[in-house]
C-alpha cells in the first residue's frame, strides 16, 4: 500500500522527485525527470559573460542557431502543483534543464529547413534545499551533470547562484524564459518579479 507522503504518478506506480545524494553529498541524478513537468524551451540563450555590454539584440541569425544548444525545461510535479497554489517554489524544487545540440537535416533527407534536437551535450539540475549536505548556506545549488555522468557536486555559489540571485524573475529561477511558470501564478498573486 501506499504511504500518504508519496505522490501518485504514471498509472498509479508510486513515485518521489526529491532530490536523492551520494554518503559524499553529491545529487545523483534524477532518473525519470522526462515524466516531471515541461515548463519550456529554448534554443540559443546564452548568458553574458561578468559585466560584458549587452549585445545586439537582433534575432539571431541560422548560422548562430545551427551551433546552438536546445533547452528542454522540466519541474517536479510537486513542486510545479504548490507554486500555482502559492507563486512560491517549495524545499525540494528540482528543475532540470537537458541540453541538446542543434542538429539540421537527418539522413533520409525529406527535411528541407529547419532544426531539432540532435545529441545530448549536457544535463543541468538546480535545487531549492536550504538543508544542503554540502553544508553550503544558500537554498539554492547547481548542478551539472556530462553525458553518462550519475551524480554531482555542486557548483560555487558564485558560479550559479549569485546570477540567478540577480537576474532570475523570481526565487531564484528564470520563470520570465518559462511560459507554463510565467502564466501559472495563483490568481491574485500581485508579489513582484524583478
């Protein structure tokens, strides 16, 4: 039988998406994260570098695109459900951002333009955990995980956090990139982004 606790997921199987770790404190990485929420996508964002100037705001021209990576976005559901409730994300909040090369054309030939997904470069998680078991003290950590690699150590606060603390529409995540978290905030949800 199933404990209260637990979520129900995938036909009734009993499931959780909180964030598992190694003895070490590493994340291991979450194995069924494409069953989790799509939040959204993107192709070619790229973040600038320090205080760089900002860059021509033109679209992007093909060329540009065809050495870009493709972002698929998802949630954990529980944390997705309690932030169209509250507009905040919950302790646990997992979202992983996996990472494929853009690739044109396929070798049947029948496409003519165009773009999609090709091979997998990278798969990059970050949690809301205030209780870390790297014993950092920010709630938030970033993860990155190659290709074939199953746990992490986190990145330095100041290679992750401190952007997303600046940057970032709210807590910490880039909801104004995301349009199912964009446009879910509970109604009468006034609390300002950045």
């Amino acid at each position: 039988s199933r404990k209260p606790s637990q979520p129900v997921r995938n036909g009734g199987h009993s499931a959780s998406s909180a964030p598992q770790y190694t003895a070490t404190g590493e994340l291991k990485l979450p194995e069924d994260f494409e069953t989790w929420v799509f939040v959204g996508a993107n192709l070619g964002l790229e973040y600038r570098e320090g205080d760089a100037p900002e860059s021509n705001t033109d679209p992007p021209q093909e060329g540009h695109l065809q050495k870009a990576n493709f972002h698929n976005v998802y949630i954990n559901p529980e944390a997705f459900e309690h932030f169209t409730r509250t507009g905040k994300f919950p302790e646990q909040t997992m979202l992983v951002l996996d990472v494929y090369q853009a690739a044109a054309g396929e070798p049947r030939k029948i496409v003519s333009r165009g773009l999609f997904p090709g091979q997998r470069k990278e798969i990059a998680v970050a949690v809301k955990n205030s209780r870390r078991p790297d014993g950092s003290q920010t709630d938030w950590a970033y993860y990155d995980f190659p290709p074939g690699q199953k746990t992490a150590r986190a990145f330095p606060d100041k290679a992750c956090y401190d952007c997303h603390l600046q940057h970032a529409d709210r807590d910490n995540v880039w909801t104004q990139f995301y349009p199912t978290l964009r446009d879910k905030r509970p109604a009468g949800d006034k609390s300002p982004d950045k």
